[in-house]
C-alpha cells in the first residue's frame, strides 16, 4: 500500500471514530443539564429505577464514545453501545406512540386540531428517522465490535474481538 493510501486509510478511520463519539458526546451535556427529563424519558423503557439506568446510560454514553474515540478497549465499549442504541431505538418508537396518541379537547378549534396534527405529524416523523438513526449507530457500532478501532487506536483489538481469523 502507498503513503497515501496508507494517509487515506488513517484518516478514515479517525473521521469515523470522531463523528460516532460526537453522535453521544455532543447531547450529553443537554442530558445532565435536563437531568429530570431525562430520568422521564429513561422511565419509558426502564420504569425499575429509571434515574439508575439514565445515570448507568450517561456514563456509557460519555466513557464508551471516548473509548471509541481513543481506541481504548472500544470493542468492549462498542457492545455497550449496541445495547444503548437499542433501546434508544425503542424508546423513539415509543415516544412517536405517545404523540399519535396526543389530542385536545372536543372544545378546541378547527385551526387548533389542524394546527396539532400537522405538529403530531412532524414529530412522528422526527422520532422514527431517529430511530432509524439509532439502527445505524448500531450497525456501526457492531463493526467496531468486529474490526476493533483501526489505526492509531491505544489498545489494540483484544480478546475474542480481536477482528482476526485464525
């Protein structure tokens, strides 16, 4: 392989790092910063403890995307992310249910009711392209279950994940 294929190929894999650890670290700071919507919302999937599985999710948000990004035991921190981006997956899907099922009273005006389905509407939306989001976060982070972080990574591919044959 060249220099420059060989540039290509670690750039690549740098980009790729980058951009999925943003995917979890850029909304953290919102999630802390609304720490009793999120342990709500988390009450959708997990009603035992929601605010144990919204903390245990942070935390793997935030260590997990730096693991990935650093390459250190990512494939580890990759298999907590398939979990997570599961069950955020699910919870979209559940959160597009809850707006489908939104309504005002008999009382409210026409414009009222045209004005909240059309809202209704684009929340739908919004929730199942983020659930299908979270379906390719899943896919990616099942690649890097199977092929490790790539090049420049701390920690090499380890274990039973370690992407290679025998």
């Amino acid at each position: 392989m060249s220099v420059e294929g060989m540039t290509a190929d670690v750039c690549a894999w740098l980009v790729l790092r980058a951009a999925y650890a943003w995917m979890f670290l850029y909304p953290a700071y919102g999630l802390i910063k609304n720490w009793e919507t999120t342990v709500e919302t988390t009450a959708l999937i997990f009603s035992w403890r929601p605010a144990l599985f919204a903390f245990g999710s942070l935390v793997l948000m935030i260590f997990g995307s730096l693991a990935l990004l650093l390459g250190i035991y990512g494939q580890y921190a990759a298999l907590g992310l398939i979990a997570f981006n599961l069950g955020g997956a699910l919870l979209h899907y559940r959160l597009a249910d809850r707006l489908k099922r939104t309504h005002l009273s008999a009382g409210a005006t026409a414009s009222d009711q045209e004005s909240l389905e059309s809202v209704i509407t684009l929340g739908v939306v919004g929730h199942v392209t983020s659930a299908e989001k979270n379906f390719v976060l899943t896919a990616v982070a099942f690649f890097f279950l199977l092929q490790g972080t790539g090049p420049m990574s701390l920690v090499k591919a380890c274990g039973v994940f370690s992407g290679r044959v025998p």
